[in-house]
C-alpha cells in the first residue's frame, strides 16, 4: 500500500513542478483581448494605443476584439465565462460599477481582478460644428422652450451619457430624446453627420475633431475652463449647481477573472504598470485629453468604491429613471 501512495505523491508533485514550469513562463501565447465598447470610442482609443507596449513588455500579441451591446455587459459577460488562465482580458470603463444599481447585471468589478486603472476622462458636451448653440447656456434655453425636440446621442442606461444627463437634471431641467449608439465612436460619428443635436463625451474621443473645429465644444464637466480646450466653457456657467457632483469623470481598466493565478495576475500588473508609465503613452494621454492614475492592488479598489459611491448616490439624488434601487440596498455608501 505504501509504494503506491509514494508514487501518486510523486506524480502529484510533478504535475505541480511542471503547473509552476508554465505558469513562470506566461505568456506562452497569444492573449485575447475584449474591448466592452465599440471601436472609435474613448476605451478602444486608449486601449489600442496601449498595447503595443504592453505587447513589448509581455514578448507575446494582444488580439483586440470590439463586443460592444448592453452598456458593456456583453463584453464583461464574455470574459467572466472564459478560462480563469491570464488568456482573456477585458478592457472596459466604467458602467460595470453601476450595473447591480440598474438592474443591468448582478456582478461589478469586484467580481473580477483589476489589473490596472489606467487614467480618467474629461467630460466635454460636443455638437456639429454649424449647430446655432455657441455655449451650453443656450442649449438649455431652447431646450426649455422646445422640450423633447433635441436629440442627444447616448449610449445606453448607465453610459457616460446618461449619467451626465442625470446630473444636469438633478439641478434643472433638460428634456431630450435619447439616441442609443454602441459607443463613442459611432455616436461621434453621428453628430459628425448632424444626425443627432449634442452629445456628453469623453474628452479623448473628440479632443482632435473639436482642436480641429469638427466637432464644437458647448462645455466641459468642470468649474474651470481647459487648459486643452481653451474657449469651450466650465458646465458651471450654465449650471452652477452642478458643481455639488464635481469633479467627475470616465475612467478605463484592464481587468481579469477572478480565479487567475497570482503569479499571472502579477505578471499583468507588472507589465501594465510599466506600459501605462512609458513616456509615450504618457503624453498619449495628456494629447488625448486624459490623466494617467496606473492603479493596481488597494489603490485600485479604493479608487473603483470611490467612483461607484460618487456616481451612485448622485444619479439616486438626481432621480435617474435608469436607477432601480437605492445604492443603500446594494451597501454602497454616501461619499
């Protein structure tokens, strides 16, 4: 009995040496790569400029996919039911935060590894550059005077968009029509092409269109104009009240599951640190209109139940019709 017992011992112990060979060796392969929003948008910019020095300090590819649908959802979903091995990464921003609060999904981003918080977003509220509204200010007002006339891309319960839309309502009054697209990118390129009136954008994703006179700024969610957008004014000229839920922003992560090895989840956190640090990708982002936070470990999840705290009780406040139950429920606290 005991020669038996040895020999499954020996081979148990095998099998570990050669799981710790593998695992020291990661990546082996090529990764895979889920983009939550579409392409063109604030995320897919950040996330395909990224890479490629990610993809240096890995030695292996990032294969980049777009799945876009359901404010993000899809995307997450899809990641969460892959294999717990390092081989399938998420790109995403911020509305997993707030799905449990819309009755969207039952999971967060606690439910995953975040590897890194690679920057935040500005907001700027955008429109086509022969729109008759020179300023927020005046939006409003016709608003007011024409309600449910204007059309404001957006991009699903939830979405940057929204949530602006949210905190403007919560301290006055903007009855719009909303016109869902699939991210940033196909929205940007509907007001592009004056299919929709304005739209509350990340500052990345229409910072070059709006320098180059494209695409107009009608303001920025800020108390203070923009060293990088001079001329486009604080939303707090228009709104003074708003200033109650500044500062705010988007921000975009790399996440992975939950289950993956520790030492794997080190290797990531090590190479996204050392990507988002690069001198490159640090004046991408400020050219992109972002601010670089590369957060990992405790400062992530402080950062990530700040934002989720912050955004949650400021939609309640405000009455969202996209929130279903209290963030007290859901054991978010006020900030």
């Amino acid at each position: 009995m005991l020669k038996p017992t040895l020999s499954s011992l020996a081979i148990a112990i095998t099998s570990l040496s050669v799981a710790g060979s593998a695992l020291a060796d990661y990546p082996t392969r090529n990764i895979q790569g889920t983009i939550q929003w579409g392409a063109g948008g604030a995320t897919d910019n950040v996330i395909r400029s990224l890479t490629p020095h990610v993809e240096e300090e890995l030695g292996t590819t990032i294969v980049l996919t777009n799945r876009a649908g359901g404010t993000g959802v899809i995307g997450m979903n899809h990641v969460m039911n892959q294999r717990p091995d390092g081989y399938n990464l998420l790109f995403g921003a911020e509305n997993p935060q707030l799905y449990p609060l819309m009755g969207l999904a039952d999971f967060t981003y606690d439910d995953m590894h975040t590897v890194n918080i690679i920057g935040q977003g500005l907001v700027v509220i955008a429109t086509h550059p022969d729109s008759p509204f020179e300023d927020f200010g005046e939006l409003l007002e016709y608003a007011k005077e024409n309600p449910g006339e204007l059309r404001m891309g957006g991009t699903g319960a939830g979405g940057l968009p929204s949530t602006v839309l949210a905190m403007i309502n919560a301290v006055d009054e903007l009855d719009i029509r909303d016109v869902t697209f699939g991210g940033d990118g196909p929205g940007v390129t509907a007001l592009l092409g004056e299919h929709i009136d304005f739209m509350p954008l990340s500052l990345s994703a229409v910072a070059e269109q709006i320098r180059g006179g494209r695409l107009k700024g009608l303001a920025v969610l800020s108390d203070q104009e923009l060293e990088d957008l001079p001329g486009v004014p604080p939303i707090t000229e228009a709104l003074p009240d708003i200033d109650a839920f500044l500062p705010w922003g988007p921000f975009w992560g790399v996440f992975v599951h939950q289950d993956t090895p520790d030492d794997v989840k080190a290797v990531l956190e090590d190479a996204y640190y050392n990507a988002v640090a690069s001198d490159e990708f640090q004046q991408f982002l400020d050219d992109f209109g972002g601010a670089p936070l590369n957060l990992s470990g405790d400062e992530a999840q402080e950062y990530l139940d700040n934002w989720q705290s912050v955004t949650a009780w400021s939609m309640y406040d405000a009455e969202a019709e996209t929130i279903e139950v209290s963030p007290e429920e859901l054991g978010i606290p006020r900030p």
